[in-house]
C-alpha cells in the first residue's frame, strides 16, 4: 500500500495553526506571485526552493511527527512566509499533477540551510552555558520549540484532529 503524501493531507486549518493568519495570508501572496523558484523534494517530507522578497532566500518546508516545520536564509528564519509559499506551490503541482523534480545532493541551498541551523544551534548552545539555574532573572524558553534546531516542537504543539477539517483552499 503506497503511503500518502504528508504534504498532501495538510488542511488550510493546520497551516494557520502553524503560522497564523497573517503569515498565511503573506505565504499565499507571494505563492500566488509566482515568487517561488526551483523547487524541489529532498526525500519524502522536505521541500526546498528558491523564494524572491526582499532578496531571494533558501528556504525549507519539513514534515516531522505530521506537522510543517520550516527554515529559511530570511532575518525571521523560522515559520515564515517563505516557507508558506514553498509549501503551497508544492502542494499546487500535486494538485496539478505536476512533477517536482528531486533535489541535487551538491545544491548549494542545502550548505546555506545547513549554515543557518548550525549558527542557530550554537546560538543556542551559548544561552544554555550562561544559564544560571538559581537565577530568578531567567527567562524561559517558548515551549513550542527545540532546543537548537529552530523548529517548532510537534509533541509539545498538541494533537488536532484533520479529519473532517477543510481542505486547503487554492
């Protein structure tokens, strides 16, 4: 039995629950603009391509535990409108039918998302070794993401039911 897509079972609900309303509505525009370039599926759950803004930015779109996860070369860097955009023009040529083409290990947007996780670890792990446990002053970190990754965390985002939730809409 050939498994579904986990691209392809996405609700316009879950994307706002990812991103919010407005950063979905910005990811749509700039998907509707035609602003994303060479895309491209590095295995089953990750999407990469090109998005023109303000510059044109490397960004990511994973599916881990069923939830989007996205990274992008943007200053915002995480969960962004780039990522939006990446994930619905992919999810456009599904509906199309349309083959996105699988990406080229020497592709130089893997070595810059590679760069902008591993700056984003050790940013992290300086934080962890000022962390001073007795301090009151200490601020918490939001508990919907990974330590170093820069993902958001889907075991600590809660469940939702997709069934029965609207499709995505074009």
């Amino acid at each position: 039995m050939k498994k579904k897509n986990p691209f392809a079972v996405l609700t316009w609900q879950d994307l706002e629950s990812w991103v919010g309303l407005k950063t979905l509505s910005r990811g749509k525009a700039y998907q509707k603009s035609s602003a994303v370039q060479d895309l491209a599926v590095a295995g089953k759950s990750r999407l990469i391509a090109w998005v023109q803004g303000t510059k044109r930015y490397a960004t990511e779109v994973e599916i881990i535990g069923g939830e989007p996860n996205s990274g992008c070369t943007c200053p915002v860097g995480i969960e962004c409108k780039h990522g939006v955009a990446v994930l619905l023009e992919y999810i456009e040529a599904l509906k199309q039918n349309k083959e996105v083409p699988l990406i080229n290990p020497e592709d130089p947007r893997l070595a810059l998302l590679d760069d902008i996780l591993e700056v984003d670890e050790e940013a992290d792990d300086d934080i962890e070794d000022e962390y001073d446990p007795n301090s009151r002053m200490q601020e918490e970190k939001p508990q919907n993401q990974q330590s170093g990754s820069g993902r958001v965390d889907p075991e600590q985002r809660g469940s939702r039911a997709i069934q029965g939730a609207c499709p995505i809409r074009p």
